[in-house]
C-alpha cells in the first residue's frame, strides 16, 4: 500500500439535498392522487368519510297539510319589577285552499315558537267555507269586526278580486271568481283578516250580522 494514501480520509459520499432534485424527480409525500384531490374523496374509490352517496338514504319531504302566511309581526314588551320583558307577537293566516282556513295570534319570546302558536291557534280557529262548485261563494256577505268592515261578492269568470288582508283569506281558503271591498279606513290587518273570516262564516244567513 502506498503511505502517502494510507493515513488519507476518504469522505463518505452522501446524496444531493431534496432541494436540489428536480421537482419532477422528487418523491410525492402527500396522500393527494393524480387529479390533485385527496385520495378516497368525492371522486375516489373510498367515496369520503362517510363512504358513496346514496339518493334513497334521505327521506322525502312531505307537504303541510296547511299553507300559511304571515301578516305581521311585532316586539311588544311588558313592564315588570326589574325592567321590561321583550317578546314577539305574531299573526298569520293558515288554510288548505280546500274552504278551510283560519286567523291565528301567538307570543313568545322567540320568533319561531311565537311562529308555531299563531299556527296552532289558527288551526284549532279553522272555519268552514260554504263554497259552491267552482270554489265561489254563493251570495254576497258583509261583516265588521272592531273597527273593520269587509263586503264580498260573487263575480263570474273574474278570479280574485280583493287586497290587503282580504286576499290573504281568501287565497288560503282557495276561493276564485269573487270580488271584496274593504268599507272603512282601518289599515289594521288583523281586524280586517278577521272580518274577512266573520264574513266566510256568514255564508248561510239571509242576512249580513255584524261581528262585536
């Protein structure tokens, strides 16, 4: 052996850093597939964390058996030993647009529950269209409520002729071909949906009554 060469350390050879690789060359170390999404995802054979959608698994949504709308609402507040209460009063109309329908109030201090009693209440309030065969109403009605006073008519091949609260009503109670008129200045909602139903209930008297 050559001296000069014996006491010589020879360095050990190491691999060029990653970053020195080509980005093509180095190795993938993520658990992302070809098409850049992670692996076992929507379009993976996995079909993500809870596995393939399935259309039946989701049960189908029924209609309500009523339609309602709201007429308004309001915050109304109560004065009490240690300050005021808020909470929200609501009235609204439900019907089936069959000859049924009725006029609901609920309060609470949450919007949806002050929602679900006006429901309730106009449910177990329902009153019973005398409606003919094309969904009219036999003869011309009248009634006041409060300070309210509604008319409605028959009219043929009109549809729906009527406003405000009125229309409301009578849209839920699915009545067509007929005409109202609201005959006083209130702009009280409730009250005029309220002579609209006192007036649905008066079908079959010979006479308009007034209502309170």
């Amino acid at each position: 052996m050559n001296p000069e060469t014996e006491n010589k350390v020879v360095a050990p050879v190491t691999s060029a850093p990653a970053a020195a690789m080509p980005a093509s060359e180095a190795p993938r170390t993520d658990s992302r597939d070809s098409r850049g999404g992670p692996r076992g995802g929507r379009g993976g054979a996995g079909g993500g964390r809870g596995g393939p959608r399935k259309g039946g698994d989701r049960a189908p949504r029924t209609k309500p058996e009523y339609d309602s709308v709201m007429l308004n609402i309001r915050r109304v507040a109560r004065v009490v030993s240690g300050g005021r209460r808020f909470a929200f009063s609501v009235a609204l109309v439900a019907g089936n647009r069959k000859g049924l329908v009725g006029v609901g109030l609920g309060k609470a201090g949450d919007t949806a529950l002050a929602i679900d009693k006006a429901t309730r209440h106009a449910k177990k309030n329902m009153v019973k269209v005398n409606t003919t065969k094309d969904m009219s109403i036999p003869h011309e009605v009248f009634a006041k409520y409060s300070s309210a006073r509604v008319s409605i008519r028959p009219v043929k091949d009109r549809g729906l002729v009527a406003g405000s609260a009125v229309r409301t009503v009578l849209e839920l109670a699915g009545l067509t071909n007929v005409a109202a008129k609201i005959i006083s200045p209130s702009k009280n909602k409730l009250n005029i949906a309220r002579a609209t139903i006192a007036a649905l209930e008066n079908l079959n008297l010979t006479r308009p009554t007034k209502v309170r």
